[in-house]
C-alpha cells in the first residue's frame, strides 16, 4: 500500500458528529438511580435508571428554567425531579407534576433519547429515534463474553474525538511512545493491508519472528513458562463506525502457525475501544482490555487494567499537546504518510455519515 506524501486538506479539520448512530453514553455500573450528567456529542444528558432497572437518557435541562435535571432526584418508578421547582418529568420526557397547579401545560417535556445497554456498556441514540436500530450497536462482545476476562477505565481525553482514532488506527506510534513496554522497532518496519466497508475500516499487520516486547514476552509467560524464543505477532484493527475500534493483539511462538489461524501457542488480547465525542475538544473515551489466557486470575487482570491505564495515560498527554499545538497554528494542514492509511479511510467514512445525514435534511426541509 502506497499513500503520496501530500498534505492533506481534510485531517486537521474539526469533523462534526454523525448523530444516527449510537455512542457509549457509560459504563453500565455508572448509570444508577442517582442521575448522572454527561455531554455526548455537545448535548448535555441526564441519565438514570428507573424502579425496574431500565436506563434513560433525558436531555440534562428543564422545561421551566433549563435547570439540570442531572441535578435532581428520581422519585417514584421512573420519573426525575427538577431541583430548582420541583417539577417531574417520566423516563420519555413527559411533565408529570407541577408545583401549585392541577392542570400540566401540554408543552411541558424535555427530549428523550433512544437507550440499550449492549457489552456492559449504556448506548444513547442522539439523532432520528426512528433510525434507532439495535442491530447498529458496535460488535464488542468479548467485553461480557465468558471466554474473555478484563476490565477497563474511562479516559476524558482533552481532545478531538478524530485525534484518539487517527492514534488508535496506527500503532507504529508505540514503538516511540510505549518504548519499554508494548512497542518494539518491528512495528515500522512491518507492512500493513488497509480493507474497509461502508462502515467499517479493517487494518491488519503481521511481525514475523521478532523478539517479544517486554509485555507480551510476560503475558506469553503466564502460559508458557519456559519460552523465551522468538514469537509472531499481530495487530488488527477494526474500525466501526461511527467511533468504536477494537483491537486484535497478541504473540504466538515463532513458526507454530499464527500468521495462518492457528493461534493455540500463543496468547490473545482484545484491545476494546469506544470514544464518545464530548464537545470539538474534548471526549470519552472508554476502553478494555480482554484476554483468552488465565481467564479466571483476578491478579492478571487487575494488573493488566492497570498496566494498560499507565500505558494510555502515555497516550492522553502526547494527544493533550497535539490538540494544543492544532489549536496553535489554526491553518496548518496535516501531512499523510504510509502509515495514515487506516486513519484517513475512518475519517473518509465519518464524512460520507454526515454527507447523507445533511441530504435526508435538505429532504425533510423541502417536505416542511
């Protein structure tokens, strides 16, 4: 694969969120009978649970005087209570109760959004609720499959959602930014396949008979405790859309079959990755790391999180300054190398997303 070293006119470029699609609102354990508030995508939600266990999402702003609800209670089954005046309002945005009157002005409801809770994970739908297809969730079932154990944080990376993708769809950057841990010099000598569909966005990289960067030489350890021979090693990365990424990593011993399907002699990771845009600036970032290997050791897998956690926090100050050095020269224009392939393919399909998304509202203005 070859891609000319030109500048391009669209990377550095703040993109707008497709809002047709779904994005993680939180960790389903952060979603409880007390509201919750989040932005996503520049809307600011009030999220909460009702009697029975259900997650709503309400935009975070009364009807009466734009108070938080976030701010208030939940009372009863499943309605919230403003608590500036009291008023409450039912888990589809409806105003149930007003102080000092018997008679509820018809106007009085607040937006409700589309939720399903889907790999441990609450989704919000901020876009036509008609749209809202639960088949569209984006596949991360190893993050509640018993066959994988892990666990994960949440990262409020203080930059562009678009800059943790572009990081996440090449990964030549850990042999600088994660020296001494998961990167080794292989990675930019390796070459890569770029493949990708009408949401999706596949990159898959081979290292062949190299030397074990020091973690995976110890994960493939808790497994084969005598190896300290060479190991194949992969890396493939899928991208769906509209912001989800996860990760195929792992390391097999040297000539045991990886590279053509067989795995059994080595280890496996899944690198899960969902960032919810926040505002222009600013996201969430929410991750796991799950693994096929010692599934049932609470030891691996509280050092794993923690281990990964230091590895990203590496990554959130590099993506901190890159966003302040964007916001320092508004006019520069980023450069495309070899290695952007992925990235520039993921940012292609955001921009078709919202492409189609302003024709269906040229189409809607002219039936109005």
């Amino acid at each position: 694969m070859t891609v000319a070293q030109t500048r391009s006119t669209t990377t550095n470029k703040t993109l707008a969120y497709p809002l047709n699609a779904w994005y993680a609102a939180g960790w389903d354990h952060e979603v409880t009978r007390k509201p919750l508030a989040r932005k996503i995508a520049d809307r600011p939600l009030a999220l909460y649970r009702t009697e029975d266990g259900r997650a709503v999402a309400l935009s975070d702003a009364c009807w009466h005087r734009l108070a938080p609800l976030s701010m208030g209670k939940v009372v009863g089954r499943d309605e919230i209570q403003c608590p500036y005046h009291g008023i409450r309002f039912n888990s589809a945005g409806r105003c149930t109760s007003m102080p000092a009157q018997e008679t509820i002005n018809p106007s009085a409801l607040v937006p409700s959004f589309p939720v399903i809770e889907r790999h441990r994970f609450v989704w919000v739908w901020l876009g036509d609720p008609a749209k809202a297809d639960p088949n569209l969730v984006p596949d991360m079932h190893q993050v509640d499959d018993p066959e994988w154990a892990g666990d994960g944080k949440t990262i409020h990376a203080p930059c562009n959602y678009q800059l943790v993708m572009d990081n996440l769809m090449d990964l030549t950057h850990e042999e600088f930014v994660h020296e001494g841990s998961i990167g080794n010099d292989a990675l930019s000598q390796a070459g890569f396949e770029v493949t990708h569909t009408d949401n999706t966005v596949t990159l898959t990289r081979w290292m062949t008979d190299i030397d074990a960067p020091p973690v995976w030489a110890g994960y493939l350890r808790e497994r084969f405790p005598d190896y300290t021979g060479k190991v194949d090693r992969w890396q493939i990365i899928r991208f769906e859309a509209p912001s989800t990424i996860c990760l195929d990593v792992g390391v097999a011993k040297a000539g045991t079959g990886a590279p053509d399907g067989d795995r059994s002699q080595g280890v496996n990771g899944y690198v899960m990755n969902t960032i919810s845009p926040e505002t222009d600036r600013s996201c969430h970032y929410f991750w796991a790391f799950m693994r096929n290997f010692s599934v049932k050791s609470q030891r691996i897998t509280t050092q794993t999180r923690e281990g990964v956690s230091s590895i990203f926090a590496q990554d959130e100050a590099m993506l901190k300054a890159q966003q302040e050095a964007i916001d320092a020269n508004p006019d520069y224009e980023f450069y495309n190398l070899n290695i952007d392939a992925g990235g520039m393919w993921v940012r292609r399909l955001i921009e078709r997303m919202l492409e189609a998304e302003e024709r269906l509202a040229s189409v809607d203005e002219l039936r109005h």
